[in-house]
C-alpha cells in the first residue's frame, strides 16, 4: 500500500532518465551518470524513500561546488589476493561503490571471499543496492560505510559514531534475495528528522538529548543531541566494527574527521569510508544446493506459527521486493518530501520534467 | 568489583588444570584437552560465567553420551585461495573452533582476508575468543554460529532462529582488543533462565510468551516463548546473515536441524555450524599506521562527554579486560552456580580438587 503522502507516481524509467541527465548535466560521464541513477532509482522503487532519489539535489550541489568531482575515477591504489583498497577520488559515492563492490565481487570469484575498502568516498546512499549487485550474480555481498558521529554510545552525551549502516543480500534460489539494509542506530536520522519537520513527538528509544538521556523530542535534531545505538552496547558496537573496516582499515577519514555531506558549504571532499565484504557461494556449494537450502530456510519461516495479531512473518527483504515489483508494474509512489527535493535538483539543473511539474 | 553471589575464588591455573584434566580424564588428547580448558577458563576470567567452565558438565556428558567424540579430529574437507569448510568430526566445538579460526587466520595472511565454514562441530562456547585468538596476532577475528532456534522474530508465535552469537576483536595498539561478543537476542538466554530460577521477573523487552506477545514471566523459558531479537527487525536480521554463513554455507545443521547440546540425551552429535572470517591489517596498512588510527579512536571515545550519571565511557572488551586483569590477579570470582556446575563435572571424574570441596 503506498504511503498516505504520495504526492507524484512515475515510472522507473522516467524517474532513472530524469536522475541519469541530472547526473549527467552536472559533468558526470554517461556510464557514471547512469550508474548513479540506478542506484537511486532502485531504492525508491524498494519504497526506501529516505535514501533515494531524495538525496539527489544535495548530490548535485557538492557536484556544482567542487566537492564532489564529476570526473573523478575510482581505482585500486593496493591490492593482494582477496582483498583491493579502493581510493574514490572524489567522485560520486555511488559510483565509487559501484566499482568498490564490482572489485570485491572479482577477488571472491578468484578466492571465494573479497574485502574491499574504500576511501575518498562520499554518502553512498543505501548500502543495500550494493550487496544486491552482489547477490544478481549468486554472490553473497556484505556493504557498510562510516559517516559523520549522530548515534550516541551507552553512557555519552553526544554523538560518538555515524549511523553506520550494514547491509547484506544472499541469494535465496527461486525466491528474491535475502535483502537487510539497517543503520546501526534505533533507527535512520532521516526518520528523526521528518517528525521534527511534522511537529512530532518520537518514542523515548530513538533520541537522547542534550543531556545524553533519553528524549522524545526531535526538534533540536541534528544540532542537539544523538540518535540512540540499537540494542544500545550491540548497535554502538557493531558500528565500531563497521568504523574499523570502513573507516579505519581503508585509510579513509572516521568519526569527527569525516565530512558532512548534508550540512557543509559542498566544497570539500567528505572522505567518507566504506567496505564491501563479498563471498563466493559457488566456491563452497553446488548453486543448486545452496539455493535449495536458501528455499527451505525461507519455507521454514513462512509456515512457522504467528503471534497473534500478526498476519505474515517475514525474511528480511521481502517487504522491499513486494514493493519493488509494484513499483515496476504501476510506478513508483514518491512522497511529498521526496518530489520536494526533485524540484530541488530539477532547479539545479533547470530541466525539470513533465511529469514533475 | 565480583558479583554479589561469589562463592569460590579461583586462581586462572587451577580452573585451567581441573578443566584440561576432566577434558583428558573424558578421552581428549592433551593438546585438545589444553585447547578447550583455555577456551573456558579464559571466558570466565573475562567474567563472562554464562559461557566458561559452567558449560563443562554438559561437555563431558556429551563425551561420555558420544554425542561428542573424544577423539574426533576436525578436518579441512574443501578449500580454495581465501577459504575453507573445516569438517568437526564432533570432537569438542571448543577444540573444532580454535582450529577452524586457525585456519582463517592462515588464509587472511596469505590472501588478506579469509573464510572458514564449519561443520559437524557443537557448542562453541564464547565466540569472543576465538576472535580474540585473530586478534592476539595482529588479526581482526570476526566469529559466529548457529544454534537450535530460541529467538523469535517480529511477528512469530515461538523461536525462528538460535541466538546466533556474533563477535569480533580488533588489535588497537596500546590499548587491549576492542573486543564485542553479542548474541542477535535481546539478552543471552542463560540471563532468562537464571531469572527463572531465582523465581524473579524480566524486562518486557527480553521474551516473548506462548501468544508471540512480550511477557515479564520466565517461568516457561525455555520450554514455552522465546527471546525477544536485539532491536527487532534488526537483531533477526543479522541472526539469518548469522545462521546462512554459519549454517547453510558450511553444510552444517540449520535452525531445527540443529541438535539440542544442553537438553538432549546426548549420544547424538548436533551437527552445529560455525564461521569465521579474519582480516590481515597488516595487509592493508602498515601495523603502526592501523594501531595509531585505533589508538585515536579509542582516546576520542574515552575523552567524549559523558551523560548526566554516567562514570565512563568505554569501548567494547573494556570492561572484559578489566575483569580479566584482577582475575590474573586475585583470581576469577566463580558465581554460585558455576561452581554447582563444577561439583557436577567433578561428580563425573570423580576428582574434585581441593578448591572445589
């Protein structure tokens, strides 16, 4: 059911072409311009709004400024068996992930496993779309990436790491990928953020204040406050991991040291770490095995007993994949905030599509 | 400062010596016997009692059933440039499980990064060692593992998946190991049952009853419920990426399948699945580089400003490395019922030693 604030419906075609020649205005070439619209596009039409097409006139702005480098090439600057680190340039974070995991996806086919770190990278949107590149081609792909401090630790006042979002997708036989994509924090500061621009108030397990308690009140965010770590010790934890292999093992900027992507003047280079961990089913099992056993695991818990009151129990993805299949069918339903910040870039580039007006 | 309910203090080399001797006395080679007394004695000088020699009787009832083989020999049955599947051959998890990470940590160092799947292993004990055992030689260990499913997901009536344990260990320079070991439940469900068994009630937060609806009473754990996943969607998010490198990748038991090591009669083998997967940092930057990069994310985290109340803000193993220093000291603080454990695995060697008596 699309959500009650759709405000436009547009083909993934159209919504993918308007992304691409944005891209594309802005300098890029026009294979990164149209990598960088599928990324996009993709997760709009998975109905995870907040880290589409809607971050695309903030893209376009560090384009315009210098902080993004429209022509910037990703590359290997060292590299051994299994693994590459990866120096972005400056370009565009997706386009440098995109590479990223396209190089770890050929070090597990070499080794069976392939770590890739990244630096010089910038905000890749949802780390989902790069485990999925993995999985489209019966690989396991793991993605995570560092960001500038908004989650708060047990027991801190402020923010002491990024969101740190980790996500993996396994390929699961006749059914689609076993997609998760979490940030590392009770919940994503895009969602904090939208009740602060409605007025609302938020449950006391997503925010602390000022004083490092728990709030329920988002007006001071971001500026005030931090998000609280899921699980609290097992979210701050994991996204120190996550810190490590993006951040610290890459060579990249962590913590207090990474850009702010959204917030700055868009002049400087963020460098922002990431990491792409990708492993090789084939090497270990027969594809029909390891699909075969994907299926039952997935059968499993489709047939298993439900609380009551719950009307299906799912694997993580599916939700994303019911709603990516509907969006192919019947257009992809933005929301207000997201056509809003498509007027954005279509100002920026002063070509704004019909089906935008 | 020891829990309140100590009962026996213990110097590290008499609990290693009386658990090396019952693994011996059980049919384990010496170096087997060594292996596993390490892993447990080790485990509770870090204070974590819920997975050291408590875990013992169980062991050598299971040795003594044949469900675990004394003198099984867990081998490499596949492998390729970054990675292996290791065969346990249902000797001791323990013993499966340092050799298992052994060989990760030897492909990491040849390829950067490398794999290991395992199966036909058992319990495991605390993941954290063996990621601990990556990282005492300059390596990020990263461990888990699968087990007989315990832990609902959003929306079950009862368990879906085990608590599939997930950790890791990063050497940081002058610091000790940031070191996280952290099951995908709410809480470990050894935490539920000792609730029971004192007769109190839990956090609304921790299980879930016979409804799938979250209940303060333990009382039927773990034969009716189940944990509650870390964070919801989240935590059973993660225990499937847990329980797909762990389970279905190493052609190891899944979910059900898993045999029942701590209620069962023993004689079977559970067939229990493990991963690991190791980095060589050394690899990627040189050692001085990367543990500089640790040390100041470690002093940026020490010195951030605490919330009103809080004492410390410390990084994940902090507080197990503290523990683990008085306990070399003054020696580990055995909880009562670890040390009731440790009279039933002396009832079954039939030699207490002097401490115990």
């Amino acid at each position: 059911m699309p959500p009650p604030n759709v405000s436009k419906t547009v083909t993934f075609a159209a919504l993918h072409a308007f992304t691409k020649d944005a891209f594309y205005a802005a300098g890029l070439s026009d294979a990164d311009a149209s990598a960088g619209a599928d990324v996009l596009a993709t997760t709009d039409a998975w109905g995870v709004f907040t880290h589409g097409t809607k971050a695309l006139a903030g893209y376009l702005r560090r384009l315009h400024a210098g902080g993004l480098h429209p022509r910037g090439v990703p590359r290997v600057v060292a590299e051994g068996g299994a693994w590459a680190t990866v120096d972005g340039d400056s370009a565009l974070g997706l386009v440098t992930s995109v590479f990223a995991v396209q190089t770890a996806m050929a070090k597990a086919k070499q080794q069976g496993i392939g770590y890739v770190g990244v630096r010089n990278s910038c905000h890749f949107g949802a780390a989902g779309y790069y485990s999925w590149l993995a999985a489209r081609e019966g690989l396991i792909g793991i993605s995570m990436a560092n960001d500038i401090p908004s989650v708060g630790a047990p027991g801190s006042r402020g923010p002491i790491t990024g969101s740190n979002p980790i996500s993996y997708a396994v390929p699961a036989g006749r059914y689609p990928p076993m997609l998760l994509d979490m940030s590392t924090a009770t919940v994503a500061g895009g969602k904090v953020y939208a009740a602060r621009m409605r007025g609302e108030s938020i449950p006391d397990t997503w925010l602390m204040g000022a004083d490092g308690k728990p709030t329920t009140d988002p007006s001071g965010y971001p500026q005030i406050g931090a998000l609280q770590p899921a699980a609290g010790h097992k979210g701050y934890g994991l996204s120190l991991l996550i810190e490590t292999l993006s951040g610290i093992l890459s060579g990249a900027a962590f913590t207090w040291r990474v850009g702010n992507w959204m917030w700055d003047d868009g002049k400087q280079s963020t460098n922002h770490g990431a990491a792409f961990i990708v492993i090789d089913t084939n090497a270990m099992l027969p594809a029909a095995q390891f699909a075969g056993r994907m299926e039952a695991l997935i059968e499993e818990i489709h047939q298993a007993p439900l609380a009551d009151g719950a009307a299906q129990l799912r694997v993580p993805g599916e939700i994303e994949w019911e709603r990516y299949d509907r969006s192919m069918t019947h257009g992809i339903p933005l929301p207000e905030d997201v056509v809003a910040n498509l007027r954005k870039a279509a100002e920026i580039t002063g070509r704004p599509p019909n089906w935008l007006k």
